[in-house]
C-alpha cells in the first residue's frame, strides 16, 4: 500500500447512495456527516477502521477494522445500527475485506479472490463470484433495483471490466475498456453507463452497459496520473456530466449529454458521431473542463456530483447551460463544495462555495441524531 495518501488521517470515505451523506473511517474511528451543510451527524471513537457504509439516510452502517487494535479486525465486517449504537450482525472472511458496497435488497463484500453476495435483509449469501486478484478492492455497484449492477475487474494485465447482475445473479458482459489494468471504475445510478480509467489516467472511457458497447472517449491529459475517482451525474437517463478527480490535483468535468445537446443543434453530422453505440474516440477537447490545483496534489480524493441543474432554451428545444454541485472529500481531511457552471457559450467558471475540515468538527448533540 505504497501510496502518498498511506499518511493521510482518513482512510476511507465514502458517499452515501443518493450522495445525501458521507462517511469517513479514521485512525480514531468512523463518522456521519450532512452532505449540504458538513454536519456531523454521528461519531464513535473506538478505533481505526478501514470500510465505513452508509445505506442510504438509513441507521444501518457496514463497518470493517483496519486492524490496528486486536478487536477491530480487517476480516470482520460489522452491520452497525447507528440509533442503538450497537452492532446487528457480524460476519468474518478468511481474507481481508476490501470494499462493502449496499442497497437495500443486497450486501457486497468484495475480498482479494471472491466476491460474495448476500441478501441484506437475511444476510443469507446468495452468490460468490471468484475473480482475478484484485488486491485494492476495485468494484463499482449502481445501487437502483432496476439495473442493479456490479462491476469488477476481469483480468490482472488489461483493463477489462466484469458486469455482474446483482438481482438476476448472473454475470451479464465483460468489457473491454483499456489496454493497461484498471485504476478506477463507476456505474451511473441505475446501472445504464460504466465509466473507467486505467492504471495510466490518461483516457477515461464511458460503456453503455446493456450492451457493451463504447459511447464516448475522453482524454483526460497527455501525462500518466492515478484517477481517484470518478463519478456521474445523479440523472437517471443520460447522465449529463462525469466528474474525475486525479493525483494531479484536477478536478476534471467531462460533458456527456449536455455535448450531445450543444452539438446536436450545430450539425447532425457531429450528433452521428457521438451518439452512444457508434464506435468513436476521445471526444471533442471542447466537453473538457478542468479546475487545477483544486485539491492538494498526491492527496487521495473522492467526488461526488450531488445536483445538476440545467436551463433549457425554449426557441431551441436544446439545453443551453447547465450547473453543477460537486463534493469531494480529500484524505489529508477535507470536505470541499465546487460550483460549476456551463454558459450558452460552452464556457465554464467554478466556484469554491464551502471547504470543511472533517477533523476538527465537532457534533452538537450526537444522541439526538
Ligand atoms: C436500529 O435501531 C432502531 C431502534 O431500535 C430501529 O428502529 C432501526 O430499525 C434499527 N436499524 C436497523 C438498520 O436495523
Ligand atoms: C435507467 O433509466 C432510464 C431513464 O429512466 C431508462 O431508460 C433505462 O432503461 C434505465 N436503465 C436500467 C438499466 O434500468
């Protein structure tokens, strides 16, 4: 685990399903925070802990230790109830646990070698699927009951993708997507789109899911660098933009249905070109955008995209502007909030409209909440 976040006080964060909340895992424990306003919700010092879940607004967290204190193992994963305090079920792995992810039919406990899948309510295992090595623990779940998908690594020396259906049970395609292994993987919410990036961060290439194919390219910069995260947009239908964070330090904003509107009133030629399931490369640098230094270079990160608002031009039919709240969470213990904004003229501005040190926080009152 040589990596430049390995000193960082946070060593998990994750958002919840409708990116409502956070959670983050410390050396001292794990917390619960708002989303919109940084409060913290809730907070248990009683260890380091390396997975912290939230199920949606839900009392139920999925919690695993990073083994610092003998009780706190990192093959024990712990269903947390946040209201009582108290753990509700416990179940221990032969290997380290990597990832949890959740919805509210289904559990996924992602190890080195297998992947297990267990009915949440139950927690009666439904399915193991056995996988290439996956040391970090890369998978990507889109959380809607319909459209319930898993994504996880096929093989160790390229960057092919497994998309596994969670409800179905059954494994559903391999992709593809990249040449050198995969760094970062995500799934719009309702399992329509899979965004991917290789360990070399300089394409990141978005896949339509139902059938495999590829719908856009973009190229994210000439220089290899680690993506952090990736993420879409909350819509249910095309997403209309992609976020990525790299160790750079960027935030990355990519258009996807938003350029579709854009070109789509310019010329039906360029429509033809980037509709999804046409075989086309790297994008137009002009669905693009990029905020530099926005967070401190080699500092873990993962973002969010918590709103899209966007403003339709009626004389057109065509959505003309658009604008975007984007959280990220950096691991040296930062929640920042991004404002992004897309004018008629393709031109973006970002604003910094709040930064939280997740550290220093303190709860109110943490038995009210
Ligand atoms: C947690 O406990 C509260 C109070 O007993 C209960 O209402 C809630 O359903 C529990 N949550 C879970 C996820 O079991
Ligand atoms: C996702 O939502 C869109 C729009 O509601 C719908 O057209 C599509 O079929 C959904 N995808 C899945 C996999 O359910």
């Amino acid at each position: 685990m040589a990596n430049p976040s390995s000193s960082c006080p946070i060593l998990c964060a994750s958002f919840n399903q409708d990116a409502s909340c956070f959670v983050i895992g410390t050396r001292e424990g794990f917390k619960v925070f708002d989303s919109n306003t940084g409060k913290l919700f809730y907070e248990r010092a009683i260890g380091a802990f390396i997975v912290v879940e939230m199920l949606f607004s839900s009392s139920l967290l999925a919690i695993v230790g990073a083994g610092e204190q003998r009780s706190l193992s990192p093959r024990r994963l712990c269903l947390f109830n946040t209201t009582t305090g108290t753990p509700l079920r416990e179940l221990n792995f032969l290997t380290s646990i990597l990832a949890v992810r959740m919805n509210r039919k289904r559990l996924i406990v992602v190890l080195q070698d297998k992947t297990y899948v267990y009915d949440l309510n139950t927690v009666k295992i439904l399915d193991s699927i056995d996988t290439v090595p996956n040391p970090k623990g890369l998978c990507a779940f889109s959380p809607n009951l319909d459209g319930c998908f898993l994504a996880l690594p096929a093989s160790s020396t390229k960057g092919s993708v497994l998309l596994y259906n969670v409800m179905e049970l059954q494994s559903h395609c391999e992709i593809d997507a990249h040449r050198a292994p995969l760094a970062t993987i995500v799934l719009s919410s309702n399992g329509t789109y899979i965004a991917t990036a290789s360990e070399q961060g300089t394409i990141i290439r978005v896949h339509l899911v139902s059938d495999a194919t590829k719908s856009y390219s973009f190229r994210r910069g000439t220089y290899t660098s680690t993506i952090f995260s990736l993420s879409f947009g909350p819509s249910m239908q095309l997403p209309d933009i992609l976020v990525a964070t790299s160790s750079s330090g960027s935030l990355h904003v990519f258009s996807l249905g938003f350029a579709l509107n854009q070109r789509s009133r310019k010329s039906s030629s360029i429509l033809g070109s980037i509709i999804p399931d046409s075989f086309t490369d790297a994008l137009d640098p002009a669905h693009h955008h990029v905020l530099h230094s926005a967070v401190t270079a080699g500092v873990k990160s993962n973002a969010v995209i918590r709103h899209v608002d966007k403003v339709a031009d009626a004389s057109t039919t065509g959505i003309v502007s658009c604008k975007a709240t984007i959280s990220i969470i950096t691991y040296n213990g930062y929640l920042q909030e991004y404002s992004f904004s897309l004018n008629q003229r393709n031109e973006p501005s970002w604003t910094l409209e709040h930064e939280f040190n997740l550290l220093s926080v303190i709860s109110d009152d943490t038995s009210s909440s």
